[in-house]
C-alpha cells in the first residue's frame, strides 16, 4: 500500500512530483507511522480484540487484471487499512493478525467497529444462502423474469427461513453421532429442519379442508397466446471483438446433409441420449468439470476454469469419500497443505456443489476451517491426520426402510 501523494515542493532540479506516498508494509510496523483511530472490544468468543486504522491508503494499480484495457492514467483509489487483533481463537490455534481493506475515508472508532465484526458476521451471511439455496430450493424454479423470482418464490423462501427459526425451541435435537449437542436455543436451521415434520403433525392450520375440484379451463382451443415470453439477446462479443452469430445449422429452416462419421458443422457425433461423445465416455449432464474438481483430478487452477466455463445448470454431490481422498493426497505428500486450501475454497464457494445431508454438518465444518485458517488454525500435517481420522471414524447414516 501507499501513503496519500505527498504535497508538491518546488525543486530547482526540476523533475515530474511524486503520484505515491511512502510505502505501507503489513509486515514492516516501521512504516505503519500513528494509526487513524485505535479501538478495543471485550468479546465472548475471542476474549479483547483490539483494531488500528490508517486513513487514506492506496494500492499501487498496475495495467493489468481488471485495469487492463484502462484508457488514460491509472487512478488513485484511497481507502481505510485496519489491523484486527485477538487475544484467543475459539479452535485455540495460533492466532494471527487479520488486515482489512474499507473504501471509505476519514474514519471513527464507530466506523472501525463496525466493519472488522461485520467481516466476522460473513460467515452466518454465506452460510444462510447456501441454506437458501441447497436447502430451501431458492434456484430452483425456472421463471422468465427475476422479478417474477423476487416477487414470489423469494418471499417463500424467506417464509420457510423464519419458520425454521420460530420453530426452534419447539422441534428435538435430533444430531447425528458425531455433533455436539447444543441448547434449543442454538439449533441451527439444518438441525430445526429434522425434526419439523414432528412438530408439524401436531401443530394446527388456519386453512380449511380442501374442497374437491378440477382442472381449470386453460386457453381455448385453437386461441392463439397474446402474451408471449420476452426474450432478450445474449449480446455476445467474441474475443476478437466481432458480434457473435448463429451458425449457418442453426438457422430455421437449414436442412444440411450429415455425414456418417459427424454432423454438418464437423462438430463430434452425438449419441442416442442425445449427447456429445468424447473418447467413448458420454457425459450427458454436463457435470464432469465439477467431478474433477470435488476429486481433484488434475491441476487446480484449471480444474477452476473449467468448472467457470462449464454447464451452469450442472450440481454435483460431495460426499465424504471425495474429502477423506483429497485430505489423504496431501497426507501422503502428494499435494502441500496450501493446495489443500485453494481447494477447499474453491469448493466452498462454488454454488453449484451440494453437501451430503448425511454427512452436511461435518463436511461443511471442514470447508469452512480449512478454507478460513487465519480464522481457525494453520493447515498442518497434523491437522490433516486429525481430519482423515475424523472422516474415517464417522458412521454411515442410518437408512430407513423405505429408502431414506
């Protein structure tokens, strides 16, 4: 980082005037100079918590990522740098430094509370979407329109969510062999969720009973439809910077001649389901870049891109076996820890990779510190031992009869 561009003193050599202040080094406190504003907050979880503030900070930008294809000079971007400070962690790790970027300017001891806990509340931000979403069924749907989404099913959504969390000191812990118990005051909305169709044979409805009836009438034969979707235009811009178009047997009415060994584009052969054959494997669901990524098979920083460019439409299950073999590849010494967390990070953020319910509250646990040590504890070897053994000593779920 850099200090705010000094004031221009005229030299008599002569020369351009400094754009940067001096430097700001995180691991240098020679440069750090007096902090903004200083607070210090007696917390439960990680005893006094201590956070600086330095104002009006900037990053040196440089022409590339994102600044690219930036016209002009480079701006400056100042903004506010704190420095967060525990006495403990809850894992009793070691604990470590936390800096934290804020875009705003000028400051108070207000302002620098209320940033470092609202990084800390995150966590219960992120974890409620994925509820919302592979839980609740928030993506679920198939509607034309966001605002059809917003209007409805996202309010259900939210209802359900309040339910679950109304329903808390009413439903039975019903935890697996491997969670701690927790006063029904702390269940959380997974655990609510197992025992509220107990709770909801014994709790009354407003509604009345349902009257027999029939499908309605729908459009008239023959009707034309008066409302037809909106479609909208993908707009695509191709690397070359040309407009993207359909191909030529894309067109309506095209009816080119296919040979045997491939299609009219010269595309490969597609197979009775339907789907593109590649080497003899068919992968009709279009999940195979998310299977690599929750096995590991190959290297990560393309399993990533893969999975970025893949079918947005394609989920994919992690289960147990998938971490037990991913913690063992580092184990043995064929991966090092750090890969270890690019991993799990890229698996916990990826919102298209659901969780085992068997196994949901130990599999998220494990993303969740492996992919946060700064907040956890280091990843280690040990650390990894501990967790294989984890994995391997948890039971299967019980499967009842009828297949559940």
């Amino acid at each position: 980082m850099r200090r705010p561009t000094p004031p221009r003193v005229y030299d008599p050599k002569g020369g351009r005037p400094p754009k940067h202040g001096g430097e700001f080094v995180f691991g240098d406190p020679s440069t750090w100079d007096v902090e903004q504003a200083v607070t210090m907050t007696d917390t439960h979880l990680y005893g006094k918590a201590t956070a600086q503030a330095w104002d009006r900070l900037h990053p040196r930008l440089t022409r590339r990522a994102a600044w690219i294809d930036h016209d002009g000079p480079l701006p400056i971007i100042e903004g506010t740098v704190l420095r967060l400070v525990v006495e403990k962690l809850p894992s009793g790790g070691v604990k470590k430094p936390v800096w934290l970027w804020w875009s705003g300017t000028g400051a108070t001891e207000a302002d620098v509370d209320r940033c470092w806990q609202s990084f800390l509340r995150r966590f219960d931000l992120e974890h409620t979407f994925r509820l919302f979403k592979q839980t609740l069924g928030w993506t679920k749907p198939r509607l034309r329109s966001a605002e059809a989404a917003d209007r409805w099913w996202t309010w259900l959504v939210v209802a359900a969510y309040a339910q679950l969390r109304l329903a808390r000191p009413l439903t039975a812990d019903l935890r697996g062999p491997w969670e701690k118990p927790a006063p029904p005051n702390r269940l959380t909305p997974a655990r609510v969720r197992r025992g509220f169709r107990n709770l909801r044979t014994r709790t009354g409805s407003p509604a009345r009973a349902p009257k027999p009836s029939q499908a309605g009438p729908g459009r008239p034969p023959g009707s034309k439809n008066r409302r037809p979707a909106l479609r909208h235009d993908v707009g695509r811009i191709l690397a070359t910077g040309e407009t993207y178009r359909r191909p030529a047997h894309h067109e309506v009415g095209t009816n080119l001649d296919v040979s045997p060994g491939g299609r009219a584009d010269g595309r490969p052969p597609l197979s009775d389901d339907g789907a593109v054959e590649q080497d003899g494997a068919v992968d009709a669901t279009g999940r195979q870049p998310l299977e690599d990524l929750v096995h590991w098979n190959g290297e990560l920083s393309k399993l990533v891109e893969a999975v970025r460019h893949g079918d947005p439409a394609a989920t994919v299950t992690l289960r147990r076996d998938h971490i037990a073999a991913v913690v063992e590849k580092v184990a043995t010494g064929l991966a090092s820890p750090s890969e270890l967390i690019d991993w799990a990070q890229a698996v916990h953020f990826e919102d298209r990779v659901d969780i085992d319910e068997g196994h949901q509250d130990l599999l998220t646990q494990f993303l969740v510190e492996v992919s946060t040590p700064e907040l956890f504890e280091p990843v280690t070897l040990a650390v990894c031992q501990r967790w294989l053994h984890a994995l391997r000593a948890t039971p299967e779920p019980r499967i009842k009869a009828d297949g559940r």
